[in-house]
C-alpha cells in the first residue's frame, strides 16, 4: 500500500475521549492525516498536537463550528495542496475500523470506482448491535437519499466513511456542498450531477456509550425539506439540462396527472346528505389522471434506476 499515497480526514467536534484510539488505530502507509479541530469545546486539537508527534499530523483550527460536513470540506481543500492520490474521511468517534481501510482504498486503485463508501446493513450481525432508533432511522434517510441522489444501488447514505479519488474533489462545487450532518447525504447528490462511479463495500460499527450531537427534531423537520430539495436539483441537471427526454416528460406528465387527478376527485367528492353522486364520466376522469399519473412515474422510476452512474470519470494510473 505504500505506493499509492493515500491521506485521511478527521473532523473533530466533541472526541476527545476518543481520538487516542482512532489516531493509534490509523496504518502506517497512510501519508497524510489532517484533524479539523471544528471549534471544539473540548479543545481536541490542542490535545493532539500536545500528545502526538507523528509528522503526518496537521491540525487545523476552524475558528467557528461549521458543522461535520464543514469540517470534512476544509480538510479536502487543505490537501488540494499535497500530492496525495486518494482521501479517506473517517469520524473521531471511533466508531470507524480503520483495519478496514485498505478494502476503501483498492477498488479505486483498480478502477472499479471513483468513490467507496461504507455500508453498515449487508451483514445483519454487523447491524444487529446498532442501537434500534438509529438502525431505523438510517433505513428511512437512506431510502430517502435513493430517491433524491438517483444511487438505487447504495445504501446506508448516511455513512460517513468513504474514500474518494483526489481528482475528484477538485471538480466539486465544495463549497455548495451541505456542511452540517446533511453532509454525506448532499455529498451524494452532487457525485450524481457530476456522474461519479460510487462502489459500496461491507462494513461495521463500533457502539459504546457514545451521545450523538445531531439534534433529531433538525432532521425530523428539516431533512426532508433537503432531499426534496435535491431531488429537484438532480433532475434540473441530469433529465432537463443534460439529457431533456421522454423520461423527464413522463415525471413531469406523471405529477400532472395525478395533481388534477386528485383536485378532480376531491371537487366531487360531498358528504352531504343526498347529495347528486358523481356522474359516470367524472368517475372515468378521475381514474384515467390518476392511473396514468401513476404509470408516468412508474415508468420515470424504471428509467432513473437504470440511469445509475457505473463509469469512472477518472482512471488511477500509477
């Protein structure tokens, strides 16, 4: 592994119990490790570089929170600077096995992907110890995240272990990226507009104790908002902009239908006593828009599942 120079990125945010572990835990053949100290309470940064002297090791203060994705974003463009082949993000929680990162690295080194992510749910005895709110709560977000960042063939979305080709974070708006724990999720969404082969390998978590900073009515209320948001985006990019088809006639057609499908029923729809029923003809109506509404999206789904990114943009050559 010590040919091909791999770099990794730690955020930083209320870890300090945990940091020992995780920088002890990295491989000797990673060349470079930036710890993105993100206003931490606990003076994380500070604490490293009082306690490690490895030269691989910078730590960069942010003097404000920025969030995870914040802090991730300002440890890429930090090795925009080094010659370094391939990044690697993992959290400071220690929930991350770092044994396991070679098995990240690898597919981009034989082309077989341009992004690997992490993914919690293929074994169920890796998942069988998440703690139940999450293991739930991650099904529903990654389903969420499909459906907006057209990966129908990822899953776990919210895992924030990945590796990326470096080339790759030079062509992205990273700036416009989601900086809060949205991160991974608007990560996604973006590697999509810009067609990046995305490979999901197995892997597991360590849970303990530790308390989760997300604030859950945030991502009860405002999570949603996003993928909505991004679901829009993509297909701005991808089926309006990039390639204006039938496929994009047939969402819109498809919401069309079913949006006068349901203002025609709910028109002639009365709960008064003896009211006049609903003519033959208005009943068709409402049947024809709402089935054919449905059959316009089913037939977008069809097309969008098979319009999942599987080519690199960049090969590895070394």
């Amino acid at each position: 592994m010590k040919k091909y120079k791999v770099a990794l990125v730690i955020p930083c945010y209320k870890v300090r119990s945990h940091i020992t572990q995780v920088i002890k835990a990295i491989p000797s053949w990673v060349n470079k490790i930036i710890c993105v100290d993100d206003c931490c309470p606990e003076k994380t940064g500070m604490f490293i570089k009082k306690n490690f002297k490895d030269k691989r090791i910078k730590v960069i203060f942010n003097k404000k929170n920025f969030g995870v994705g914040g802090a991730t974003v300002v440890g890429f463009k930090e090795l925009k600077k080094y010659n370094i082949d391939f990044i690697a993000k993992v959290d400071g929680d220690n929930q991350m096995d770092l044994s396991l990162l070679k098995d990240f690295v690898m597919p981009l080194v034989t082309n077989k992907a341009d992004f690997v992510k992490g993914n919690r749910f293929t074994r169920i005895s890796d998942y069988e110890k998440m703690p139940f709110v999450r293991t739930i709560g991650n099904i529903i977000l990654s389903f969420l995240s499909k459906i907006s960042s057209g990966y129908w063939n990822i899953f776990d979305c919210t895992n924030g272990y990945f590796c990326i080709n470096k080339k790759i974070i030079k062509i992205l708006p990273l700036d416009k990226i989601n900086k809060g724990y949205f991160f991974e999720n608007d990560l996604l969404n973006w590697l999509y507009i810009y067609r990046t082969n995305i490979l999901d390998i197995p892997t597991k978590s360590i849970y303990k104790n530790e308390k989760s900073n997300i604030n859950l009515f945030k991502v009860i209320i405002l999570f949603p908002v996003l993928f909505f948001r991004n679901f829009i985006r993509r297909i701005y990019y991808e089926y309006f902009l990039r390639r204006l088809d039938f496929t994009f006639l047939s969402l819109f057609l498809g919401f069309l239908f079913l949006f006068f499908g349901i203002k025609t029923s709910l028109n002639s729809w009365s709960t008064i006593p003896n009211a006049q029923p609903s003519n033959a003809g208005t009943v068709g109506l409402v049947l024809f828009l709402l089935i054919s509404g449905i059959q316009f999206i089913l037939y977008f789904l069809r097309e969008d599942m098979n319009n999942i990114p599987n080519k690199n943009i960049f090969n590895f050559k070394k």
